[in-house]
C-alpha cells in the first residue's frame, strides 16, 4: 500500500470508533484510539497532514476527499484534532 489508507484512517478514526461524523472534533484527545503517547499522536498529525497536502486529485478522490477538505484538514496545527 501506498500509505493513503493510513491517511485516511487517521483523518476519521475518532469517526470510526465513535459512529459518528459530526461531533468526533470535540471528543478529547485522551481518547486516541491507536494508544499513542500524546507526543507520538502530535508527531503523527504533522506527517498525515503534511502527506495530505501533498497528495494529487486523484489521491484525494481515492480517499473520497475533495482538496478543500484536505486543505481545511491539512493547514491544521499539529495539536488540534
């Protein structure tokens, strides 16, 4: 695999525990699914959104994102979820 899933999964894991696609930013980041340290969690976003951002238009559709969410979810601070 080309990493795209492993994008994927870590732009909507909260989603996917949770059952829900609205409210999962407000859910702490205690709550990390994968069991990452907070830092490890920290160092992770940074490399998903920047690969994110670096992802063509056909990347993007395989994932089922447009490049308006991968920007809104790429230009984040590491620390926000």
């Amino acid at each position: 695999m080309n990493g795209l899933s492993d994008v994927r999964l870590t732009l909507h894991s909260q989603e996917l525990t949770a059952g829900q696609t609205d409210s999962a930013r407000n859910v702490p980041m205690g709550n990390a699914s994968s069991g990452l340290s907070r830092w490890d969690l920290f160092w992770r976003r940074l490399h998903t959104r920047k690969a994110l951002l670096a992802l063509t238009t056909d990347q993007l559709k395989d994932i089922g994102l447009t490049r308006e969410l991968a920007l809104e979810e790429g230009l984040k601070p590491f620390w926000r979820t």
